[in-house]
C-alpha cells in the first residue's frame, strides 16, 4: 500500500521532465556535431549544452528514480508507511535546490567542464555546490532506507526482508559509499580553488578520486533496473522468480564489486600504477558474475511464466510470452541492449583492449546503450507499472506504450551501434565539431548521420513518453489495487543472515576499497608538487 | 544465527566471502605486481622490490641535471606590460631624432629603400628587443652591431616608440571589409566545404611576432632562421618575446597568480 504518493510522484515527475530537457539537448548535441549541422560559431555552447545534458542524465535524473522507487519499494514491500516523509521532502527540495543552482552558471556558460569536472578546468563554485546538494539530498534516501528496514526488522525478527527492499538497501549503501570519491574530490580539491582560495590543483589525483565515484555510479543507475528485473517482470509477465537466492547473492556481488574497480577509467593515465590499473580490470571482470547470474536467473523466470502459459519446446516458449505487456517487451529490449553494452564493456574493461578504444567517440556509444538503453528503458517500464498506483488511474492506450518503447529501442540501436563504430575508427570524444571535409574524417561522417538521426528517434520517443504519462493522470480512475512484487518459485521461510541482512558486504565493499584504492590515493596525496595551475572557465586569456 | 555470528568464521558465508576476497585480491596483486612486471620485455628490475615499486606507480625522480651551458650569448632583454607601453610625446620626438642615424638604410620614415626591413609600425617591443640584443651580441651583425653598441637603454626605447608610432604600409592581402559569407565561417560538410578555421590553423587576432608585411625575404629569412636556428640548437638564444599587443597588465597579473 501506498501511502505517500505525492512524495513519490514528486520524484517521477521531477526526473522525467529534467530528462525531458537533457534530452533535448542531447540530440542538439548529435545534429550539431554532426555533418548535418553546420560548425558552431561558438564551441562553449557545445560544452555547455554537454554539461547540462550530462549533469542532469548522471546526477539528477537516475538519482530521483531511485530515490522515487526506492520510497515506493520502502511501502509498498515493507508493508509500512514511509518512516521520516518529512526529512524526505527536505531531500527532495535539496535536490531541487541542488538542480537550480548547478544549472544557472552551467546555463551562463560559467561551469561548462562536463559532468566530470575534468580538473585543471575550474567553473563557477554555484556549479559545483549545486551538485553537492543534490548528493547531500540523495543521502537523506540512503538513510531514510537504512532507517526504514531497521523499523521493520525490529516489527519482524527473523523475517526474511523482502527481496526488493534487500536490493534497494543494498543500492543505496553502494551509492553512499560511491558517492564519497567525488564528494572528497569536490570538497577537498575542486571547491577551495573554485572559491578562490588556491590557485592550483592535483588533477591526477581528482581523476583517480572521481574514478571511485564515477564507476559504481553506473551500478547505482542500474539498480531499480535489476530490482525491476527480479520483482516486477515476473510478476507483471504472470512468472516467479526462479531462484530468491540467487537474486540475493547477484545484489551482494554488485555490492561488493562494483566498487574497487574504478580505475579502468584511468587506464590513459600515468600517475596511476599499472600493478592497480591490473587489479582494477580483474575486479571489473568480477562484475560480469552478477550480470550473468541475473541474466540466467531471469531468463529463468521467463521461462517458467512462458510455461505456465502454456509454452512448449526448448525454444517454442518464447512466443508464449505476453509480448504485448509493455514490460515484457521493455525487458526484452533491455537485456538485448545489456548484452551488447555489456560485451562492449568487456573491452573497456580490458588493459589491453581499452587502449584502442579509449576516449574515443565507442566510450560515449557504450555508456549510452548500457545507460540510456538498458537502464532508463527500465525506467520507463516501471513508471508504467507503478503510475496506475500511484495516479489511480490505468494507462488505456497500451499500443502507444508499445510504440514509445520500440522508438526507444530502435533509436538507441542506430545512435549507439555507429557510435561504436566510429569509436574504433579512432574519432576521439567530447569535440563540439568534426571537419568532415577533411578525407580522413570523411569516411565517418555518414555514421555519424544515422547516429544523429537516432538521437532524434530517441527524442520522439522521449517526448512520446512524457505524453503518456500526462494522459495517463487524465484517464479515468480504476483502482489498481496494493503495489505487489514478484514471489519466488520457493518463496523463503527463512534467510541466512549473511543473505538478510548488508552489514557484511558494506564491510567487504570498504574493505576492498581501501586496498584497491588506499595506496594510489595516499601516494598522490603526499606526493608534493604534482598540482597544475587551474583553468577557470569563461576567464579571459 | 544472530548478527553478532554474522562476523564469524564459523559462519560459512563469513569465512568463504572473505576468503575467497582476499583468494583473488592476493592473486590478482601477485600478478599484477610481480608476474606482469618481469613478464615485460625492455625493462630490467634490479630485485622484486624494484618491480612493485614500478607496478604501484612510484614516480622516480630524474637524476639531478646542471643545463647545459649556452654556446654563445643569450638574450637578457626583459619585457614588461609597462616597458615600451604608452611612450610620451617627447619618447617619440627623442626617438625621431635618433632615428636620423637609421634613415640611411631603413628610409627616413621607415620604410625601407635600399632593401633593408621596414619599420615603420613595427611592435615597439620588437625593435626595443632586437635593438638590446645587438648591444649585448646575443645578436649579430656587421652593420647593426655598431648602430646599437653606443645606445642607452632610453634610446633604444625612444627609437622603438618612435617607429611604432609611424603609420606602416597597409597590408599585403587586404581583408575585405564585406561581411563574410556564412559558407568561408561555417563551411558546409556536407558540399565537403572546410570552415575557414579548420583551413587557416593560425588561430585568429594580433600575434606577438615580428610584422613582416612588405619585408624584404632576404631579411625575413634571416630572422626566422635567427630564431628557429637558435630555438633547434637548444640554446634559445634570441629567448622568448613576452609581448601582450592587448590588455597586457591584465596577461602579467595573470601569470604571475598562476
């Protein structure tokens, strides 16, 4: 049962309209750079656009959909009313306070340094202070979910938690310990020099700081995507999750791997060891366990709803599925995009490999087909499953959802796959314009047209998206009953405590943390003499 | 089982978690730390320990080096936003009178008959360089080198203020002052048309280098090859003009913060 719908509905909304907007200037992005537009007079506007569009994707919009399902999850899974809705507000409104001032200067063109700060370059503090807040607000669901399982399990001793609220914990334990590298970059390095207060700045060091926060993130974006996966598909597709222990363990790993593993970002870097940067890529290649436990325990569980609906054959089972369930068919666009975002990260991931990808223009298609494909087409999926609970109304045109998800689908396929494509071609990334004139570049510039064209295919489907769900609060009120998670094929009785309950893992988490990160980050540190001279944005030269 | 068992290596979770951790961060680390290093070829360790330290990233100084001395002189001229910034009227006029001595070969309002440089408009803070580097001998040359060896250093400011007072000869190619089309600034991919910039690679605005407008090329030669010749050998011995054409305060208090 729902209780506090407003609160959660806020969340929605607020990420889905700063997403509508990011998006817009996401496919600006594409066209602009693309041989179809014509060369910026001005490439600051294209950093500024890409600033927007990456603070608002990275920080604001993944962010508030956690935050949002996580509340809803904390209800509706737990059986209780929100516990703290008031500090939970205080989050919200940091968050949109955060938003707002981050995006001023960023709109002024006074922080255009990318979502990744990129040290030397320094923009306006207000940037940099906006993103704190909009951390500081998430913090607040992180321990309001904390605050809220301790509730219940004092209510339920013994009780095996529910498997999405476990997972939603243990999402938000890895987002307050992710977070911690680019606080501590923002706080300790970049803001004393925004202010004024120091002139110079470690950039190595704020890198490996940021790659701490800037892979997990990635883990942290995808789970209400797999909490999606386990909870909600089978149950709305008519199946039970094949195994809650597996499930249990897939959320653990993802605890206790996700994070010592950022280094792989700083492959091209020199102030970092190649003994880590080793370490590191092992690590990452842990990742794919849970990955690839998800993916057969959800296929699994497909199955087993395919075959209650009368499926036959080793493969004759797929066409039972309800393909006409918008869920089921974002499910299945998503662990097609999964899979093939997931093999590309192999090869990030790769010491090896990465160097003939690295910063080129294949990163930006990998993290958008795993992110903007895999992860918010989810996204969508459970607004579409949770909206009818929320607005007390049910969507009526479910072809438009269909169509909504398709375009999503298809344009994330032609914007990511030559993206790829021309990444191995070797066009570097974060450039405002191509000289597609020039007889190197020539060859790339009619994939870089099918990827803009993609862009605006994504768009459509965007803005179809934020239709529905207006429509949606316009259509006639039903009663969708309580919000249900899927039930297990062995629903447990009873957890091991090591599977119930985080302590364990979070200790694991910052344990290998300290070695996978504890010496590079010392060294850096007390290694004098490595700060460059900061590059303010917008000074004059 | 209670959650202070959790903790436990009697708690089975507890013991295989952890150890298989710590099985796969110590495997990991030896390789990485010490197989991958000697597995490298063209680096020699001298022990295990030189290894972990490369693999682990510690940067090693580079031995203490004096620079090499210079073959000849070098300049020692310093320029500063406030050196031949603004002159006064009497600079100039002072400049004007010494100038008499110049006219010979650089013509009386600098503008060169008898194939020598035209000066007329050129940067003060060329001629002010040049002038001192003739003095010290960082530069040389048969007929220069006596002109300059008995001027102050006002002289040579008053002479450099007053030939980048006279007006220079108007520009060799002209920029047509028409508004230009959007097709030279944008370019147009898709007719294969590059930008005007991606064209010209020289970014646009003054340069702090010497006008060569209407320079003889004997003389354009010979200066380039004065500062790309000493720049090659290492010495850099015509240094480096530190000239600021625009809001040069503003260029020194910047780089002094930094």
């Amino acid at each position: 049962v729902l209780v506090n719908k407003k609160l959660i509905l806020a969340h929605f909304w607020l990420a889905f309209a700063v997403f509508a907007l990011a998006l817009v200037l996401g496919a600006w992005q594409m066209f602009i750079r693309s041989p179809l537009g014509d060369w910026l007079s001005d490439p600051e506007l294209y950093y500024r656009s890409l600033t927007a569009h990456g603070t608002v994707m990275g920080y604001v919009f993944p962010t508030l959909v956690a935050m949002g399902f996580g509340y809803a999850i904390s209800e509706s899974a737990l059986g209780q009313p929100l516990v703290g809705a008031r500090w939970a507000w205080t989050g919200f409104w940091l968050i949109v306070v955060g938003a707002i001032t981050a995006m001023i200067p960023v709109a002024l063109g006074r922080a255009s340094v990318l979502y990744t700060f990129y040290p030397p370059l320094i923009g306006s503090p207000f940037y940099y202070i906006g993103v704190v807040l909009v951390v500081v607000g998430s913090w607040i669901w992180v321990a309001l979910m904390s605050v809220n399982l301790r509730v219940w399990k004092q209510a339920h001793p013994g009780e095996p938690v529910p498997l999405a609220m476990f997972a939603n914990v243990a999402g938000s334990y890895l987002w307050a310990w992710t977070a911690v590298g680019a606080a501590l970059e923002l706080l300790l390095q970049i803001l004393p020099v925004a202010l004024g207060l120091k002139s110079t700045i470690d950039a190595g060091l704020a890198r490996v700081l940021f790659s701490w926060t800037l892979h997990a993130i990635v883990y942290f974006w995808l789970m209400p995507t797999y909490i999606a996966y386990y909870t909600v598909v089978p149950r709305a597709i008519g199946g039970r999750v094949y195994s809650d222990s597996m499930a249990r363990i897939s959320f653990i790993l993802f605890l206790v791997v996700a994070m010592p593993i950022g280094i792989h970002h700083t492959f091209g870097d020199p102030q970092v060891g190649a003994g880590f940067k080793f370490v590191h890529s092992t690590f990452t290649a842990l990742v794919t366990l849970p990955t690839l436990l998800t993916v057969f325990t959800i296929c699994a569980s497909v199955e087993i709803a395919a075959r209650l609906r009368g499926g036959r054959g080793p493969f004759g089972w797929v066409t039972a599925l309800p393909w006409d369930n918008p869920v089921m068919l974002a499910f299945a666009f998503s662990f097609v995009m999964l899979g093939f975002g997931g093999a590309g990260g192999i090869i990030n991931m790769s010491y090896q490999l990465d160097a003939s990808i690295h910063n080129t223009q294949w990163i930006t298609g990998h993290f958008h087909l795993i992110f903007g494909g895999a992860i918010v087409i989810m996204y969508f999926a459970i607004a579409y499953d949770l909206w009818p609970h929320l607005t007390g109304r049910a969507f009526s045109d479910l072809r438009l959802i269909r169509t909504q998800l398709w375009l999503w689908f298809v344009g994330m396929i032609v914007t990511t796959f030559p993206w790829h494509w021309v990444g191995i071609l070797g066009m570097p990334r974060r450039m405002a314009y191509f000289d597609f004139a020039d007889p190197a570049l020539a060859p790339q510039a009619l994939s870089i047209i099918f990827s803009a064209i993609g862009g605006f295919v994504l768009l459509t489907s965007g803005i179809l998206f934020i239709v529905i769900l207006a429509r949606g609060a316009r259509a006639p009120a039903a009663d969708a009953g309580a919000y249900r998670f899927s039930r297990a094929v062995h629903q447990p009785a009873t957890v091991a405590v090591a599977l119930n309950s985080h302590a364990l893992w979070v200790a694991l988490m910052i344990g290998l943390t300290v070695t996978n990160y504890g010496y590079p980050i010392l060294a850096l540190t007390l290694d004098q003499g490595t700060s460059v001279p900061a590059v303010y944005v917008g000074a004059q030269r | 089982m209670s959650e202070r068992e959790l903790f436990s290596f009697r708690n089975p979770y507890f013991s295989v978690s952890v150890g298989v951790t710590l099985a796969i961060l110590v495997l990991t680390v030896i390789a990485g730390f010490l197989v991958l290093p000697y597995a490298q070829t063209g680096i020699k360790f001298t022990n295990a320990w030189d290894a972990i330290c490369s693999a682990a990233g510690l940067p090693r100084r580079a031995a203490p080096a004096t620079p090499p001395a210079p073959a000849g002189r070098t300049s020692e001229v310093v320029l500063t936003s406030s050196t031949v910034s603004r002159p006064s009227q009497e600079s100039i006029g002072r400049g004007a009178t010494l100038a008499q001595r110049c006219a010979i070969c650089h013509g009386p309002t600098g503008i060169s008959r008898a194939d020598s440089p035209n000066l007329a408009g050129q940067y003060a803070a060329v001629i002010y360089k040049q002038l001192l580097d003739f003095r010290s001998g960082a530069r040389t040359n048969a007929t220069m080198s006596p002109f300059a060896a008995n001027l102050s250093d006002q002289d040579v400011a008053d002479i450099a203020a007053y030939y980048a007072y006279l007006p220079r000869l108007p520009a060799y190619h002209p920029e047509p002052q028409l508004p230009k089309p959007h097709v030279v600034i944008y370019g147009a991919p898709m007719r294969g048309i590059a930008p005007r910039r991606a064209i010209r690679s020289v970014p646009e605005g003054p340069t702090p280098r010497v006008r060569l407008g209407r320079t003889p090329q004997r003389h354009q030669r010979a200066d380039a090859q004065h500062r790309a010749g000493a720049d090659a050998a290492g010495d850099r011995r015509s240094g480096r003009i530190l000239r600021f054409p625009t809001g040069g305060s503003r260029q020194i208090g910047r780089l002094k913060r930094t």
